[in-house]
C-alpha cells in the first residue's frame, strides 16, 4: 500500500496513526515524501510544483518499488493526486482509497465559506477582511487559522497528536503557498482550478471514498464521488474533521481495514 501526503509541501508524519493500525492488520506499506518536502530533495525551481510532474512523480516511485497491483491512499491533496494518477495509471492498482478529498476546488470553497460562518460574527468580519486585503501574513490570520477554524475542521483532537504538529512545523511552505495558497481555507495557487468531477466515471478501480462530517470536505460530496465511480464506496466518520484518522480513529480503520481486507 502506497501513501501521499496531506498536501504538497507536507511530509508524511502525520500519517503516523497508520504504525498503529495497518502493520498488525499485516498490511504492507510505504510512505514517501515528495520533492521539496520532508526527507526527500528541496530544489528551488517553483516550475517543479505542478500535477503532472507530481503524478509522474508517484509512478517514478512506483517502479523504484517494483510495486504491480498495489493500493494507492492519498489524503487531501494526496487524494487529489490519486484521482489523477489514477486517470493515466489505473492500470497499475489493485484498489485505490481517497481519503478526505472533493473532486473539484469550487465545491471546497462552498464548503470553507461555511465552515468559516461558524465563527463569532467579529472574528468571521475580521477574516474577511484580512482575506479581501490578500494580507494572509498578518499575525491576527494566522491566529484565527490556527486557533480557531483549524481546530473546528482541520483536526479536533486536544492538543494534537505530535505527529500532526511536526507536520506542520516542518511544511515546505514555498511548494505549499505555490500549489495550495496561505492557508487550508484559501486557495490561489496552482489548485484552484482544479475540477475532476466529470472523469470520475473513467476509474473503475475498486475505490474507498473517506471522510469526516466535520471535515472541510463537504461529506455530500465524499458520497457523491462514490456514487459516479463504477466501483466505490463512500464511509464518513461522524466526529471526524480533515485528519479523521485522528479525531475519528475507531470508525476511520474500521472503515480503512475493512476495505483493504476486501481486496
């Protein structure tokens, strides 16, 4: 089982809930960091940050490993990498699990506006603001990310697991704010036209569609991905936010084992 992280610029600490679970399940698996994250190469040519270099990336990774027939997990954007991947190599897998993942960037930003309308209405004014402003290095927008919406959506748990918090500690932010943006709740960069709603039905793999009803990715459209797909599934974790895997444990490898144990 191959694994992709949260989201570009991530390594993949995070996805150390998976040590507890998948290797007594006897489960094989591998985790790898991306260029420009983590323990892998930093070059600082921004041309590099783009999907398609990225997808060859994970085949690059796959031959090195000599792996045939074999699962693909992406979390978050990692999802968003499996669902391309998997458009020019299905071929290649055996079964494929998108975990916490939309199929399309305006349906996230729908689901981030909502999100962000549970805050009080001073702070929800104040991010406004601060966003209409583009001044998303102001000390008071990363407060409200990191104090505030990240722990409704991103992940619940109190204090976050270590792991989580190495994560973001260690986040490449160049590759993250040239793919992504400045936060989990804007997007300006290379993703924000990103939308694979239409092609979903070409991936007939065996698919697991995850997510969490906290998550920032609108559950509707975790089940609804699974419902153009020729072959999947949809599981929601219900206490769980982005990083399901955590704040939603049990349900989340109950879901993640059962369906890697069906292939």
């Amino acid at each position: 089982m191959g694994f992709e992280p949260m989201n570009t610029g991530f390594t993949h600490q995070y996805l150390g809930a998976m040590e507890s679970f998948l290797p007594e399940a006897g489960i094989e698996m591998y985790y790898y960091d991306q260029l420009g994250c983590g323990n892998s190469d930093k070059p600082s040519d921004t041309s590099l940050w783009n999907t398609p270099r990225f997808v060859e990336e994970v085949e690059d990774v796959r031959k090195a490993l000599g792996l045939e027939n074999f699962v693909l997990y992406g979390q978050s954007w990692g999802g968003m990498l499996s669902i391309e991947y998997s458009l020019k190599y299905q071929h290649n897998l055996r079964g494929l699990v998108i975990s916490n993942m939309t199929a399309g960037i305006q349906s996230y930003l729908r689901r981030l506006k909502e999100i962000a309308e549970q805050l009080p209405a001073e702070k929800l004014a104040r991010l406004n603001t601060l966003e209409a402003a583009g001044d998303y290095d102001n000390p008071e927008y990363t407060a409200l990310m990191m104090d505030d919406l990240y722990p409704m959506a991103i992940c619940r748990c109190k204090p976050w697991p270590e792991s989580v918090t190495r994560a973001f500690r260690d986040a490449a932010l160049e590759v993250y704010n040239t793919m992504q943006g400045k936060s989990e709740f804007v997007v300006t960069g290379y993703f924000k036209d990103w939308e694979r709603w239409d092609d979903l039905h070409r991936i007939t793999v065996k698919t697991l569609t995850l997510g969490g009803d906290y998550d920032t990715m609108d559950p509707a459209d975790i089940r609804r991905m699974a419902e153009l797909m020729p072959n999947a599934t949809a599981a929601i974790c219900p206490n769980g936010s982005h990083l399901a895997m955590w704040d939603d444990q049990a349900v989340y490898f109950e879901h993640l084992l059962g369906f890697l144990k069906s292939l």
